[in-house]
C-alpha cells in the first residue's frame, strides 16, 4: 500500500526496518504450519462462472509448487508503461498485467476518466498472452467521483455510516451500489469479450489505511468483501471473475487475517501484499487459510529473491507495483527474478499454451463474432434483433434516420426518393401525444423502418408544460428518494409513458429508446447534475421502473449526450459536462449516441464516441442544419445518424445538402415505397 505525494510505503514499516514477525497472530492461523496441497482441480466459488474463469483459475493453481507467474501493476492512466519499464530493464514481459479502476480527476494517473482506455488495453494485453488482475481504489461512498486519495479512499466512515452502508435499501447502500455498478459495467465489458479477471476486492483489508479497512469481525470489512461479491455475482451475474481474497502483511497499523477472512465460499485465491521482507511465518500462514486454494503476491515492492521462492514454492504469481519495479529493485535482483527457473514471463510456454487455449472466445468475438445481447433481461427477440441490426451497421455502411413527426411529410423522401432507414419522434409529455407517436411509430413499422423515441417529459412537479427549468437541490433529492411525494408523481410519469411502449411491445415493435437526452448538458431539467444521485441515477431509476416494474421489454436503451458547442443555447465547450460524470453505465445502455447542431465539424466525434462505447453501437442526431456527407464519409465509426429536415430550413440548399448525404454509398436507406 502506497502514499502517492511521498512514494512512502506504510502498513509495513516495521518490516521493511527490520520489525519482528506476526504480531497479533491468532487462531488456526499458527506459523510453521503443515502445507497442504494445492486442489489440482479447484472449483470457482462462483458456480456460474465462465469457462475462462474456470480455466484460468485451474492454470493458477496448476502452477502453485511449480512455478511463479511474473506480474507488473500499471496505472490506469498510463497505459501499459511499467510494464514496458519491466521488460525494458531485464529483457522479459513479466505475464501478469495490473491494473486498476481509480477514482482520480483529469489527467492524474489514476483519473476516472481513462476507464475506456484502460479496458481497451486490458484486451489488447490478454490478446498478447497476459493474464490480467484488476483492483479498485474506491471512493468512499459519501462522495462522487472523482476524489483525492487521502481525503477519501484513506478516509473513514463513523461506525454510523458503515452499519448503514452494511443495510440494504438505506441511502448510503443505495449510494454504494451506484457506485459499484459503474465499474460492474466495465467489468461485463470484458465478460463480453471472454476476458476473464483476477479481481482483488477491498484489498489489503487488515491494514487501517482505506475506508473499508480495519474492521475485524463478521459485520466488518468482511463483510463488505461479501456484499460487492453478492452484487456482482448474483445481480450483475458478473461470471468471468477469479475472486482473489487480500490481506497486508501484518503489522501495527495491520491486523490478524483471522478476523478479515470473508469464509471459504467467497475466496479462490488467497493473497498477500508484502512490501518488505518475505517472512517464512507469513507464507506458512497463507497456505494455512487457504487450506488447498492458490496462493500468490498480489503486490510487492521490492521482489522476494530466488532463494525466497525457493523456499517459499506455492505463491503462483507477484505483481510489482507500478514504479517500484525500478525504484526498489537493484537491477541484479530484477533480472535475477525474471530469469530464475521457477519464473513464468510472457513468452514462457508454460504459460502460452495454456493462454492460447482460454483466449479461444476472444479470438471468435475479434473475427466477427459478436453477440448482440440487450442489456435488459428477458428482452424481446425485435429487441435483439434491433440491437443485432445495430451492430451489423457500421464501417461499411450506416443506417440512415430522419426526425419526423405523423402529421408531415418526410423531407428526406421529398429531397432524394429514398425512405431513411430509421424513423425517430418524440414520445411527448402526455397521453394524447403519446398516442399520436405511437401511431406514427405503428405506421413506421410497417414501413419496415426502425423505431426510434425520444422521451422529453415535463417536470413531475409541474402542472404546466416545461422540460427545461430546472429543480431545487431539495425537490432533486425529493425526486430521486423512493416514496417520496415527487418520486410518486415521477413514477405515474413513467407508468403512463409505459402504457404507449406497451403497446408497441404487444403489437412486436421494437424501439431505439432515447429517454433524458443531453444528460451532460444544461438544457433540459433532468441534465447537468453529476454523481450518483445526479442525471445518472434518474436514467437508472427509469431504466429499474420501465423494465422491471412495467415490464417493457421491447427497448433499445440509448444515452445520449451533448456534444461540445451544443449544452444550453448552442453555448460553449464549458456548456457541456464530460461523459464519465452523467453516463448512467454500460449495465443499462445498449447504445450511445450524440446530439450535435450541423455538422460534424472539425474534431473526429465518432473516435470520441467510440473510445468511450467500448464496443456499443454509436449514433449521432444532427440538429438545426443538414450536415455534409463528410459527416458519414469523414467518421466511420457511426452505426447509425438522425437528421431534423424537417426542422430545417426549407429551402434548396437543404434538399441538395440531403442529396448529397443519402447519395454516399455507406448510408443505408430504404427504397421508395
């Protein structure tokens, strides 16, 4: 464990200065105990959990007696620089790639916002050969991302705030299942891609240092350990994780793993982190607790020597943090390590072979292989064939949409002779204009164009139409409080909207659903708001109410942001918020999209979108003007496109601006009927 301004390892000073062995050691876990042997066929304590899992999880205890897998930790805004730093300084990958999901703003190391990127290389490093293991510095759950480190993942909770934390349904659960289902999210993201995932929960859980730390017993911080397992496990059904128990070495500041240790069924990998000398007790110890599980160094500073390993055969793999591979490693002892006969690097085929063979699913997904899985469950097969449809398109072609609306004429049609192959309206605010988009969606369909809504709802306080002023902070808290007089109201809303979607589900329509657009800008009232209780809690509020409660099942769920210039009255870049801070997830997205006026302009807003879908189909809505056809020939990445012709200006510059457009050979558009 690390101080970040001081580079200072803490938790551990008694042994890095020489300090005694295991204080405070209790209970069975007595040093110099009888090893036992590793189970050579371990079962996950995730039944459900994917052949990768599986497979990887058997190859670590494989190894345990055998070898050591080398690791390197990086952080997540760096990309994979300590691990290059590592082969740099002794010729050899090490096979373990590190990462975590930080909780940092802007530019810093560990910033929040280099999530997408960090996935992106996490793919590309299992696609190499690595195994990977992630971790998560999380923030404390009174706060939003992102934080300071010492404010608030070195903060702590009153014994008040962690027993509510423990309750479920209270405030503060509610406000840690937001938080967690966020990095869920990028955890299925990789699920999706058959990447499977040592995933070190709370770690370093004995020492006093971060928030959920410290707190021995059944009701602490293991339990904590249980609760993130309960929620990724039984309600994200997050199945390619290795679940990977960590403890510190102990110390004064870190208490006995006796009192830490979440129970058999929810560990397959114990591990410790040991920042100083490798006491024989403490490797005694962990064989002990893991009585028959694969045990490993999930961080290290400096490295345990050859004789260390020697001695100590059963730990599977170390990872080094970040840059202590060169700050606390003597150049020798790095290469020492790397070259020993018990080391597993990248290119060893002890390792190769067995990678080669677990990566199968990913190699079928990166040759085309895709599954197009709405995120709601129990989805329609329109819906899955919508969201299919989606992913087809893009590259060689993009699906044409104009907003309509049943009382005019297309101007697309009027202009080129060409139906767009996506017809896009708005649901309206109340009964009657339901209705009226639901027969013009009806109508549509038969057509054979796709469906695509919008949902721009009034204020549920207001009897008077308005979508744009905004709340008081009090009536927002109101609002996404359950039970509370505007939450009530606020659910009629959506159950009355849901009466017209179940319409369209019965009659077997599916929908591109676009509900709350523009979360990240200023000019509606449910936008600009960030954190967990902000514009992101509202869409997952609805996305819970529509799918679970109406039972909808028909949606393509889209997030919409504003792109830059287009926040509050086409104001400026400062207008609109970045997308991490409104995003409701990839748990309840299917699709991103982005609203801009006119055209693309000069920046590549499909490479933007792109980075951040992660492999989700992207749209853009062009208001105010019909864009150029290098809004489709100059960005690639588009899956789809919404143009407002008839919002525009009716004139010959607008019918020759669509020619142009629908004459590209990538857009695909439908024949006149």
């Amino acid at each position: 464990m690390r101080i970040r301004a001081g580079r200072l390892v803490v938790g551990a000073l008694g042994l890095i200065f020489g300090g005694a062995g295991w204080a405070g050691a209790a209970g069975p876990f007595q040093a110099n105990a009888e090893p036992l042997q590793v189970n050579a066929d371990p079962v996950p304590v995730n039944p459900h959990a994917t052949p990768e899992a599986r497979a990887l999880l058997k190859y670590i205890a494989s190894i345990s007696g055998q070898g050591i897998l080398t690791g390197q930790h990086n952080y997540p805004n760096v990309g994979s620089r300590y691990t290059d730093l590592a082969y740099d300084l002794t010729g050899k990958y090490p096979g373990l790639f590190g990462e975590d999901f930080g909780f940092s703003a802007g530019d810093d190391k560990d910033s929040v916002l280099s999530r997408p990127a960090m996935v992106e290389e996490v793919e590309r490093q299992w696609r190499n050969g690595a195994v990977i293991a992630l971790t998560w510095h999380e923030v404390r759950p009174t706060e939003d991302e992102p934080v300071t480190f010492h404010d608030s993942v070195q903060g702590k909770l009153t014994d008040y705030e962690w027993k509510e934390l423990l309750t479920p349904g209270s405030p503060l659960n509610r406000r840690w299942c937001a938080q967690v289902d966020v990095v869920a999210g990028y955890l299925r993201r990789l699920q999706d891609a058959h990447v499977p995932v040592l995933f070190r929960a709370y770690h370093e859980m004995n020492g006093n240092w971060f928030w959920w730390g410290g707190r021995p017993g059944k009701d602490g911080s293991a339990a904590m350990y249980r609760m993130i397992y309960d929620r990724f496990v039984n309600v994200h059904h997050l199945d390619n994780l290795v679940w990977v128990w960590n403890v510190n070495a102990p110390s004064g500041n870190a208490g006995s793993i006796a009192d830490y240790y979440p129970g058999a069924a929810y560990a397959d990998v114990v591990s410790m982190d040991i920042y100083g000398a490798f006491q024989q007790d403490y490797y005694d110890s962990m064989l002990t607790v893991a009585a028959g599980k694969p045990i490993a160094l999930a961080e290290v500073g400096g490295l345990p020597s050859v004789e260390v390993l020697e001695k100590q055969p059963r730990w599977a793999y170390f990872m080094t943090w970040s840059e202590f591979i060169q700050e606390a490693n003597p150049l020798e002892l790095a290469n020492a390590v790397f070259h020993a006969p018990r080391a597993i690097n990248r290119d060893d085929a002890r390792l190769t072979g067995a990678m080669a063979a677990i990566r199968k699913g990913t190699e079928e997904r990166a040759s085309g292989k895709v599954d197009a899985d709405p995120v709601t469950a129990g989805a329609t097969s329109e819906a899955k064939a919508l969201l299919g449809q989606l992913v087809g398109a893009g590259g060689s072609a993009v699906l044409s949409g104009e907003f309509g609306r049943a009382d005019t004429a297309s101007a697309v049609m009027e202009a080129t002779g060409r139906r767009p192959a996506i017809f896009a309206t708005d649901l309206g605010a109340n009964g009657a204009e339901h209705q009226e988009a639901v027969q013009a969606a009806l109508e549509a369909h038969k057509r054979q164009q796709v469906v695509s809504l919008s949902w721009r709802p009034l204020r549920p306080e207001d009897a008077a139409p308005n979508d744009t002023a905004g709340l008081t902070e009090y009536e927002w808290d109101e609002l996404v409080t359950a039970g509370t007089g505007l939450n009530l109201r606020w659910a009629a809303q959506v159950d009355e909207a849901a009466k017209a979607l179940k319409e369209l589900q019965k009659t077997g329509v599916a929908v591109l659903w676009n509900p709350y657009p523009e979360g990240n800008g200023k000019r509606y009232w449910w936008a600009g708001r960030k954190g967990v209780n902000g514009s992101a809690e509202l869409y997952r509020m609805l996305f819970a109410r529509l799918t679970e409660k109406d039972e909808i099942k028909n949606l393509i769920w889209v997030w919409q942001a504003a792109g830059p210039g287009f926040g509050a009255s086409n104001a400026g870049p400062s207008e609109v918020g970045a997308f991490s801070d409104y995003f409701p997830g990839y748990l309840y997205t299917d699709a991103l999209e982005l609203s801009v006026r006119g055209g693309p302009g000069r920046s590549r807003m499909d490479g933007l979108l792109a980075q951040f879908a992660l492999g989700k189909p992207i749209g853009v809505e062009f208001t105010g003007s019909v864009p150029g056809p290098e809004a489709v020939a100059g960005q690639a990445r588009w899956n789809w496109f919404v143009v407002d012709a008839q919002g525009a200006a009716a004139d010959a510059g607008r019918d020759a601006g669509l020619k142009a457009l629908f004459s590209d050979a990538r857009v695909s558009s439908l024949a006149a009927q």
